[in-house]
C-alpha cells in the first residue's frame, strides 16, 4: 500500500468495462489520496485503454506516448492510450498486478476534472 498515492499508474488484473463485461487486464490511475486510503476509502482507478475510439474526447484525457524504449518519462507509455474518465472503478490491493510511474501537474488536474464531470453526468442520468 506504500506505493499507493492519487496519480500513481497501476496494472490491474480483471477489469470489469462499463456494460459489466470483464474485459481483463488494463492500466489505471489511481484517483485516492493516501489521506482516503488511510482513512478506509476504497482504491478507486480510472482505467486507461488504447482504443480511443470507443468515447468521445470529453471524456478521455489523452497520455503522453513516446515511441521508444522505457516510453514517455511520465507515463512509460510507447503508444497512444487515455484515461477514460467514465469508466471508474473500486479496486483492492490484490487487484494490482504492478506499480507504474507518477502522473502530476497539470495532466493529473486535467484528469481529475475530467473524472468529476464523468461521475457528475452520469449521477444526472441516474437522477432522471
């Protein structure tokens, strides 16, 4: 759980895609603080995918890729991927298959914005 922090890039062993259709292994960025962790808070991850096609850009937050050896300093990523802002899920620790590098600054903002309005339209939708 050290490694654990809002931000942090995880592998994660059986994801479960918005339809409730397991979809297997994917990256994810941790959305909870070590403050929510501590405090009993579940591990909730917002899953990356490299099929972009499948959302609309509003709710995608596209990351940094480098073609080459060891990818991106800030993702490790070689090819074109995004964080799907709709699709969150709760994981535990066992879920984890590894601990990749930090996401920060202004691209973690922009996710967690992005995050915020996925859960905020989809709490409308539920409402109505």
């Amino acid at each position: 759980m050290d490694k654990l922090d809002c931000g942090r890039i995880v592998l994660l062993r059986e994801v479960v895609d918005p339809q409730g259709k397991l979809v297997g292994e994917h990256f994810g960025i941790v959305q909870t603080t070590k403050a929510e962790l501590q405090a009993g808070y579940p591990i909730r991850v917002a899953v990356i995918s490299s099929k972009l096609h499948y959302t609309t850009n509003c709710s995608m937050v596209k990351l940094p890729y480098l073609n080459q050896k060891g990818g991106h300093p800030q993702t490790s990523f070689t090819k074109p991927s995004a964080v799907i802002c709709c699709w969150v899920v709760d994981v535990s620790a066992d879920d984890i298959l590894e601990y990749g590098r930090i996401v920060w600054g202004q691209l973690l903002q922009d996710i967690a914005a992005c995050v915020s309005r996925a859960a905020e339209a989809k709490a409308k939708k539920t409402n109505h």
